[in-house]
C-alpha cells in the first residue's frame, strides 16, 4: 500500500498520568461512560476498539467474549496490558488504523472515543473500519465537534479565524482536527455505516464550573443534556452510534489476523510471529511481550 496518511504516535508519551489521572477529568470520563453505555450493545462476541491507549474504557466490555484494544503506541499497550493482567479476553493489538491487520466481517462492535480527532484522513479510516465490521453490529464512535458553542462564540466575537458552521474539518494544531456533525455522518453512510443515534457530551467542560459544583451533580445533568443529541449538537463532544452494513459475509471461522500489507490471512509460527499466507508476499510480524506488533514487518535476515 502506499500514500498512507501520517498518524499521531503516542509512543513513549505520559497520556495516562499527564492527561488523565490526577488531572480533575473525572466528569469527562463519567459523561462518556454514561454515553457508550447508552450506545453500545451490552453483550456480543467480538469487540474492538479503535486508538484504547492504556484502555481507560476497557471494563465497559465486560459483556464481550474477545476485545481487542487496538492502538499506535506500544508503550500505551504495554500500560493497558499491566492494568488488566492476564485476562484471556483481551488482545492487545499495536497498528496503523489505515491498515488494519484483521480479516474482514471479524468484529460485532468497534468502539472508537477520543481519537477520531487524530485521523488525517477520515473517508479512508472508515473504509477500514467497515472492512472489519460483521454486518449487523455497531459502531460507536464519538468525534470532536467544530460547531460547539464556545467556537461560535469566538466567531461572533472575531477571535478565530475559522468558521464552525462550515462542513469541512478543520485542523487548527497539526494531526488534531475538529469535524462538523453532518460532515461527519455524509462520511459514516458513504463508507456504507447507517448514522443513527446521536448523544451530545461534556456540556459543562468548564473548568471554573467544576470546582464548584460537585461531579456526580454534573455527570447527572449531562446524562440529561445528551438526549437532547439528535435535535442539536452544540457541544464539545459528540456520540454517534452506526449500524453495520447488513449485506456483507461474516469472518470464516478460525480467521483473526490478516497481513496488513495484502490483507491474506496470517497463520502462526513456532517462533513468537505471524507469518503472511500469500506466497507473494510472506511479510512477518512479532508478538512481543503479549502484544501483537504490526507497526512494520519483521526483518528478515537473508
């Protein structure tokens, strides 16, 4: 494959103790919970999810037989996997979301927060999403949202330059963009996913107004506040969830990992990798301390 979009690594970042922990967003990360509890299907087969880093989210999957936390960083895996011990359902799976290593139709969820924000090239990104996704299932994603209220107010008020009415995305620091909603759902159904329930979310992600008022109250009023998604979308975040293309063939059975290079299935090896089935191609990938690394194939010495 070539022309790949660049991607945002992570790699060897503080993300979970410099953003995360410790940092007062404990009113981000319940209002996002109370979102994806509403959106995602409580029980299925196969989950994924899409840029999990040191998987924040991972016990929202208790429902789910295998959940694969997919992401850039291997350094923000590796955080995940000393979090959740040796659980036989997760799999911990380093990669490039342009070229995602799994057969197509494998998963009955893809769950995607925090990260569409990233994609340099969304139209593409979904194309691979929808490979992967069995026909029927869902897809939860949450994006951030140009047209919230603070930007139309500080486009009012002259103090930024672009418009948050308008449909295209706009990146204002490099690799971080924000999407307007209907641009964002024209994409969703040109990838063949079926848009529908929108929840908007972190109405109150103001700083001042959380030190004051106390979190569970906050989190209460923005469970209120995200029913009203479907009619407006004039916060920061925004939840969509997507149906599947029903038509379609589910994974064969006993098929998992394909080659991210020419998509043929990947069978195992006797010595810690995965090795492409395509004889034309053969590419080999390493599984290294319990995480499934296909940032770039194996070297092999000739």
């Amino acid at each position: 494959m070539t022309d790949i979009p660049p991607v945002c690594d992570y790699e060897g970042s503080d993300y979970r103790t410099r953003f995360w922990e410790g940092q007062g967003r404990e009113y981000e990360d319940l209002v996002e919970r109370v979102a994806l509890r509403r959106l995602l299907p409580p029980t299925g087969r196969t989950l994924i999810e899409v840029g999990a880093g040191f998987g924040r989210l991972a016990d929202e999957y208790k429902g789910y037989e295998k959940v694969v936390l997919f992401d850039y960083s291997r350094s923000l895996l590796a955080e995940a996997r000393a979090r959740l011990g040796d659980d036989p359902r997760f799999v911990f799976v380093a990669g490039n979301w342009y070229q995602m290593p799994f057969v197509a139709g494998l998963f009955d969820a893809i769950v995607q927060v925090r990260t569409l924000h990233h994609a340099a090239d969304v139209p593409a990104l979904f194309r691979q999403l929808v490979r992967i996704a069995r026909p029927g299932g869902r897809y939860v994603l949450e994006f951030a949202n140009k047209q919230n209220l603070k930007a139309i107010l500080r486009f009012w008020l002259r103090r930024q330059d672009w418009s948050p009415f308008s449909r295209e995305p706009v990146e204002f620091v490099p690799l971080n963009f924000d999407f307007h909603p209907r641009w964002i759902r024209e994409q969703l159904v040109a990838a063949g996913f079926v848009p529908g329930r929108m929840l908007t979310v972190s109405h109150f992600r103001f700083d001042p107004l959380k030190r004051v008022v106390p979190t569970p109250w906050l989190v209460w009023l923005d469970g209120l506040a995200q029913l009203t998604g479907n009619w407006w979308q004039l916060s920061p975040s925004v939840f969509v969830v997507n149906e599947h293309p029903r038509e379609g063939s589910t994974a064969v059975s006993g098929t998992f990992f394909a080659c991210p290079n020419c998509l043929s299935p990947l069978d195992d090896t006797q010595n810690g990798r995965l090795l492409c089935s395509n004889a034309q191609c053969r590419h080999q990938y390493q599984i290294k301390d319990g995480i499934y690394d296909f940032k770039e194939p194996v070297q092999i010495s000739t």
